[in-house]
C-alpha cells in the first residue's frame, strides 16, 4: 500500500518513465500496419461519421456478418468508438498535406493501439503498488510483462484485446482500492470499467463480468452492505442496454451477437463446443497454442502463488477464479475457430497481467 506524499510523487514519477519506455519500444516494434480486425473497426468508424451508420457496404473477409446487405463488425462497440479521434486526426492530416500520404490511415491505426497497452502496464504497476509490492519490484514486474509476454506481441498492434485487458485491470484495480479504503465511488468506477469491458470483445468477456459479480455479492453478504453490489450493478447496466442496442443494429436481436447467430446456424453447431480436456491440453501444452510458449515466464510466475495467497488471499482467490473460469471458458471452445494454432493464445491475452502478478510476490520474498 503507498503511504506519504513523498511515496506518492515517486510512484507518479517512475509511473510516467515507464510510460515513456514501454511506448517508445513499442512504437520502434511496430510493423507500420494493423491487425486486419482494427482496419476494419476503422473504416467502420468512418462510415459511422459520415453516413452515421454502423455498416460497411461492399464484400469484406468476414462473409457472416452481414445483414441486410452490410458488413458489421462482430466485436463490441468501443472498439469502432475509439477509432474516432483517429479518424479525425487523419482528416486533418490530409487537409494540411497534399497531395495525401498513401496508407496514412492503416499506419495511424498500426499505432493507434500503443497508447491502450501502455497505459493496460501502468494499470498493472498500480496494481502492483496497492498490493504492498515494492517499487523496485514492481517496475521489474511491469517490464516482464510488457516486454517477456504475449502482451509485447499484441501491445504493437492496434489488437482490440488490449483494450479488453486495459478495462479488467482497471476494474479490478478500483475492486481492490475498495476493498482497502471502503468508498462506495471505488465500485461505481469497476462498474463503468466492467461495461466498457462487456462492450470490447466478443461474448467471452461476459466471463470477466460475471466472476466481478460474484466476488462483490459475497463482499456484500460478509459486510452485510448491499449497496456495494448494487452500485456496481447500476453503473454496469447502461452498458448492457448498449450492448444489447448494439446487438439489435447488427443482428435485429437484442440478446444476439454477430457471433452467436453465426453459431446458431445449424450447418455451425458442431463448433459450439469441444472436449474440455483437450482443450486445456491445448492451451497449455501444445507447441502451437500453449500459453508457455508464447508467455514462458508465466511459469516462473507459479512459484509466488502461495505467497500471494499468504499476503492477499481475497484477491489471489479473485483472481484464480477469473483466470481458471476464462480458461475453461476458452477450452471449451474449438480452438481452430479462435485461430490459436496460428496466433498464439490471443484470446488469454486478458488474463496474462492476472497470471504474472504471483511473479512480483515471488521476487518479494526471494529479495527480502
């Protein structure tokens, strides 16, 4: 837990530098071009200002997603929303330079997701620093996972997994702040970072919200305090009625994403589910989708999970629950459909940040 101004002012120091460091590796890393799904939340952005509309007329890769001859986007609503100000940005560019640079658009939006991964890192370091970890550990355990993990991979790319991952730690970071100081305002800010979580990705992002339910209903019922659970509810709810109006613009049914109505084709059931088992296997062991492979020092991380459980054992709970849920979660599913033979497990991408906070209570108790 920080203490003292002059703790404080140390903290926001080192916090900016990191900043600074993570961003500027970032950007050199760069490829100069964006992952296929944000160049298509782009242009969706820019029909959205200039036709006011979320459709895209014309063939795109995704043939399912259309609906009354228009492409949607199968992902949430904050995606295409925060592409604005790029698009903005990139009028005037092109006002101001003539004649227009070629592909000035897909090189903004390649760069457009380093910003949402630097600061998902400084959510983590704060985190961190809540905890009780040290400053030394602590930014060492910020460099490890954005540089060490799949984070590194998908920070340099407009991924909208990042903004995913930033809007969980954000919400378990005010979770924990509560937790500690007891404010009620601490629980409406998870509420609002749970929604725009809900609204980011696809349906799995249902199991994040769902596990935050659960852990403040059993906070409420220890302290026998109910509004804790309902303000975060109430702030949580405007966010479902978005999704479920999001829902209805692309599909014409409130309760069905671009993806589940994919699904609900019958010649598409068999891919609803797989053998749990094997998809663990998958995730964890396999060459082309195990999370070791591509985060290797996760593996070092499980060796402060007992410390962890010993110092925080609310939140080593929280956080186990999350990340085993999310895993069977995506076991469950094929893992060809998500592309993980190909891409790496992009789709624990969220989770990573949970797996390596052990690794920081583990570096603690080896340097005290």
């Amino acid at each position: 837990m920080i203490t003292g101004k002059f703790e404080r002012r140390i903290d926001f120091a080192i916090k900016w530098k990191l900043a600074l460091l993570i961003g500027l590796v970032y950007l050199l890393c760069s490829s100069g071009f964006p992952w296929i799904e944000a160049g298509l939340q782009l242009r969706i952005a820019e029909s959205l200002l200039k036709d006011r509309s979320f459709g895209l007329k014309g063939y795109m890769p995704y043939p399912f997603f259309y609906r009354a001859g228009l492409f949607y986007d199968p992902h949430g609503i904050t995606n295409v929303i925060y592409f604005i100000p790029l698009v903005l940005l990139k009028n005037f560019i092109v006002g101001i330079i003539s004649p227009p640079l070629d592909n000035l658009d897909l090189f903004l939006c390649s760069l457009w997701g380093i910003p949402v991964a630097v600061f998902g890192s400084l959510v983590f370091f704060a985190l961190l620093r809540q905890l009780g970890i040290s400053l030394r550990v602590a930014v060492l355990t910020t460099l490890c996972l954005s540089f060490a993990t799949i984070v590194f991979a998908y920070g340099v790319n407009s991924y909208e997994g990042n903004l995913n991952k930033l809007f969980l730690l954000s919400s378990i970071y005010f979770i924990y702040l509560f937790s500690k100081k007891n404010k009620i305002r601490y629980v409406s800010y998870a509420g609002i970072f749970a929604g725009l979580m809900l609204n980011s990705r696809i349906e799995l992002s249902a199991v994040f919200v769902f596990c935050l339910v659960l852990f403040l209903g059993y906070e409420s019922w220890v302290r026998r305090n109910f509004m804790i659970i309902l303000t975060f509810l109430m702030c949580l709810f405007p966010f479902v009625l978005l999704w479920a109006w999001y829902n209805a613009v692309r599909t014409g049914f409130w309760y069905l994403t671009p993806l589940m109505a994919v699904f609900s084709l019958p010649e598409q059931k068999i891919y609803w589910f797989q053998n749990i088992v094997n998809g663990l296997r998958g995730l964890l062991f396999s060459a082309g989708t195990s999370i070791f492979v591509f985060s290797p020092i996760v593996a070092v991380s499980f060796l402060g999970w007992i410390e962890f459980l010993r110092r925080q054992k609310k939140m080593a709970i929280l956080f186990l629950f999350i990340i085993i849920s999310f895993l069977l979660a995506n076991a469950a599913i094929p893992t060809g459909f998500f592309g993980l033979s190909c891409w790496g497990p992009r789709y624990t991408l969220e989770i990573t940040p949970l797996m390596m906070v052990p690794l920081a209570f583990w570096l603690s108790k080896d340097s005290s």
